[in-house]
C-alpha cells in the first residue's frame, strides 16, 4: 500500500505550470477555463447497490461542485466510461449523467469508453471544464482573520449513507440526498469573486476547512455548534456533540467553504433563493486546529474526513 | 453485456455541442485548445506483467498521439490515478509518465487520486489539453479522391504483444516499441494544416481508416502491400499477406493518418528526420471497403482491429 500524500509529492514534481497551483487546488486554470477531474469507484465512492442514474447524476455533480467552489459557469465535459457485465448499467447511468448535462447546461465534449474484465469493479471519471467570470479564487489565498463560512449543511448526505448501509433498501430525505448531491454554482459564482480562498466541501468539513487552513498557510477555528444541520439529519441523528462530528467528518456533502475578510458579511453576498449560509470558524495566525462547541474545546477526532487512501 | 455502438448512441444525444464535433472524433475543441481522454484498464490494454514505468509513459504517450493527429502542441494534463495494493506499483507509473511528461515538456495539471477495492484492476486516466496553431482537422472532412497517407509504420506493437503473450519474459526492438510509443507531435503538426481529415491509428489500420471514411461519408481503398513494415517486424513474422494483415488489424501502433487532397504529395511536408510516410490508399464515393494486395482482392477480415467491447 502507497500513502497518497508521498504519491502526492511526487506528482507535485511534474506539476511545475503555475496552472496547476502546484496541486494544492481542486482545478486548473488555462486562461479563463477552470479544469477538474473526479473519479468515482465503485464500493469504494458508491455503493455496488446504488440506482445507477444517481451514479451518473453524482458524477457530474460531483465535478460541478469544483467548478461551483471556484465561480466558474460550466462549459463542457469529457467522459471515462468503464463498460462492465450488467446488462443495461450502463444505459441508466448514462440517463442519470444526461439529466445532470441537461439540467446544468453541460455538454459532453468527447472521452473514451473502455472495456472492464469480468468482475473489476467500475472506474467511472468526468473532466470538467468551466469558464470563470472574474479572478479565481485559491485553496491558499486565505488569511488569518478570515472568517470560514459554510454555503449548504453538512451531514445530510453521510447519514443517508449509513442508513443505507444499515438497510441497502432505506429510502427518504437523506438517501435521496447522498444520491443527488446539488452542485452550488450560482452560489458560487455569487462568493468567489468576495473570497480570499474557497473549496467545496466533498470528504468532510472538518478534513477539507484544515486542507484549506494549511493551504492558506494558517490555523483554524472551528465551532462545531455553528453548523447547519437539516431537520431530517436532526431527526435521523440528533444534534449533540457526536451528531454534530458525524456531520462535519461524513464527507460528500458538496457544500461550499467560503473564506472572506472580516469586513464582508457573508448573508448580503446572495439574494437568491433561501439557502442556510453560516459562518462556522475563522483562520488564524498560530498554525494550530482548534474545535470547540457550547460546552467548550472538542478533541479532533481521529479520522477528520473521507481519505481516498486504499482501505 | 452493451455494445459499445448502442452507447455511443447514447452518448451523442449528450454531445449537442459544436465542440463535441458528434464525438465523431478523438478530441474536443475549446476555442483553439484541443482536448482529449484516454483510459488504460490492466489487464485489458496492457498486460499485468508490463513495467509500472511503460504504463505511465504509454498513458502519456497515447494522449499526445491523439494531439498529434490534430497538430496541436501539449499544453497540459489531468490525471485520474487509481492506488491499488502492490507497493511501490504507483511509483513507478508515475516516474514513467514523469519521463514523458519532462520529455514533451507536458506539465500536470491536476486530476485525481482514489483508492481500489483490493484485487480490482488498475484503471488509469489522462485528460491532455493541446493548443492548435491552425485549424484542426476532423476524422470527418475526407473527400472522394483524397488520399489516405500513413505517417509511422504499423505493427511493430502487435508484434511486440505477441511475443510478450507467448513469454513474459520477452525483450527485444518490437517489445520496446509495444512499451514505448513515440507520439509523433512535429509531424502531426506539419500535416495537419494540409489535411482534409486526420486520425492516429490505435485500434488498427483496417479500423481507423474505415472510421475515417466512415466519418467522412466515403468508401475506401486500402492496398495491404503498400504497408510499410519495419525490418525487425518482417525478421518476427515475415511480410506475406497473412503478417500484413497482422500488422493492418493489430492497434498500438500510433502512428498517423492523414487524408490528403489528390494534389498535396505527403512526401514534401516533412523535412524533418526520416520516417515511413507512404499512401497506403485513396477515399472513394462508393460507400465500399475494397482491399487488395499484390495478388489481387483480399477478404476483409472478421475483426477489423481493436474493438473496446468487453471481452
């Protein structure tokens, strides 16, 4: 087994075009295009039971969700399609993928189609290309004083993927919500051009926030009792300090973490429709993360979000 | 199991875009950036027992093919890199695609890493991004009396997998060449501004050029026993018309192949080192498939080259 963080070394050493931003980022930028790309595996970022449309919705969504962090509009997609055993599999996830293209206005632009040996599991990857209206903002632009605001909850998603896992059957609010994750791009367009540093949020709060602290060069505080939490997610998990470390470690929420100077009120940035925009932390100058609630410091949790090392 | 055309069908309804070009083509056009996407699966277009090195460079090197055959210079790449389970396994892969990456000054981008089930096969994407100097042909603007000119040699690779089929343990010019492909930037870049339709062949000769005149709404004539075949190919299998459709059916060959107008000789375009530049046939306008050789018609064979369905 590789650790991914010396893999991730040595990929920095091939990444010497100031487009790549020296891998500290979700994407790339060639002029005014945002480029990213996100691969899903099967049992590994979905479930092998899963509706294959919400496999080829979540796909796409997944990779909006970076152009989403960055203000970028979509322009077009390039599709890795691993072609397995089941008959029709395909068909519907490519019907999920369709509805999410058409609903986004995301044209597919070419990719390749591969044949699986029997049995493998799927490997299913998207390219993403977006178009920025103004500057793009970083992982690492943040600055200590910065507050962190968080666009959309948290938590939804990974409690609908344990229920899920206690019954491959479960349905409800938050299986439908694990399964059709909602890419943030107004919102995003709205912030990026206000923020100092931005990412989306997909392997949990507290795991990415401290990826962009470290990024940004800084410390983190973080108050775990801010969160926005659901109805559904209090009803299924409750809102304690263990409800509440669920739902910032789950991971696949595809909310938006926004860092803005202190000057700037997060609220007055979107006159959209209602969505809960929360500020959750701040970044600080002494390199340290720090997790408090109402009853006072949280000891960080081991495992801080979803790790894509190999289990 | 799906057929890969039942698919692509699919697919089409999703490319509405111009840039798309109906995925009649092996890249996307963004304005004068040209994208493309290919996938490696172990197992299924390279063997288990390949070096981690050759992977890596193969990934790049087929990516760069497909730039080459729209003339179009590396700009950048994505990674889609997958961990499995053998130590040391990505390393290597990735000190390979380093070398190509340093050889055609081809900076990453960015991408992603996941992890694999353990036991699941290796699969392995690159999204390359190319700038065109001019306008970049299509696998779709071939014409009646264009003539079909091969940049390369075919088969050498095919010659090379066989040997490495037959015994793992093979070395020698041919598995060199089935390792190592040379994508062939500076030509595709000379031809491609004379070209009416261009394509690199992977799948196979017979494939590729049926594609393109496919594509371009024409038949085609191919003569097998203008095939230009390396001496180390002819010393493995010789050069009767059985080896010579080895060498038309095999893939991984990446070299070009360039419709040109009956007045442009391929042979005055290159004035760089010597390589195999020949025509090999015409595009014709009566819908039909004609191969012939010195001894007359030839039979088409069942399989045309490397189709991805899965096996």
């Amino acid at each position: 087994m590789t650790s991914e963080a010396s893999l991730l070394d040595q990929l920095r050493t091939l990444a010497t075009n100031p487009a790549a931003r020296g891998l500290a980022d979700d994407v790339a930028l060639l002029g005014d295009l945002v480029l990213t790309h996100d691969t899903v595996v099967e049992g590994v970022h979905y479930l092998p039971s899963d509706p294959p449309e919400s496999v080829g919705w979540k796909l796409g969504a997944v990779n909006l969700s970076d152009l989403a962090a960055k203000g970028a509009a979509p322009v077009g997609a390039l599709l890795s399609l691993s072609i397995g055993h089941d008959p029709g599999w395909e068909e519907r996830f490519l019907a999920g993928l369709a509805q999410l293209c058409e609903h986004y206005r995301l044209p597919l632009l070419g990719g390749d189609t591969v044949a699986l040996p029997a049995g493998a599991p799927r490997v299913l990857g998207l390219t993403a290309i977006g178009r920025a209206a103004a500057a793009v903002p970083s992982r690492s632009g943040g600055r200590p004083g910065d507050r962190l605001w968080l666009v959309g909850t948290v938590g939804d998603s990974a409690a609908g993927l344990a229920c899920l896992l206690a019954d491959r059957a479960a349905t409800g609010l938050l299986v439908d919500i694990y399964r059709r994750p909602i890419p943030l791009l107004d919102l995003g367009a709205s912030f990026a051009p206000h923020a100092t540093a931005t990412m989306d949020v997909s392997d949990g709060l507290l795991l990415d926030s401290w990826r962009l602290a470290r990024a940004s060069g800084c410390g983190l505080h973080l108050d775990l009792a801010s969160l926005p939490l659901s109805s559904a997610f209090v009803a299924e998990r409750g809102q304690d300090r263990a409800a509440r470390l669920f739902a910032a470690t789950g991971g696949d929420d595809y909310a938006l973490l926004v860092a803005l100077p202190p000057a700037v009120d997060g609220l007055t940035l979107w006159q959209g429709e209602p969505v809960r925009i929360t500020p959750v932390g701040e970044l600080v100058d002494n390199g340290v993360f720090t997790l408090v609630d109402d009853l006072g410091p949280v000891p960080l949790p081991e495992r801080l979000g979803y790790e894509h090392h190999p289990s």
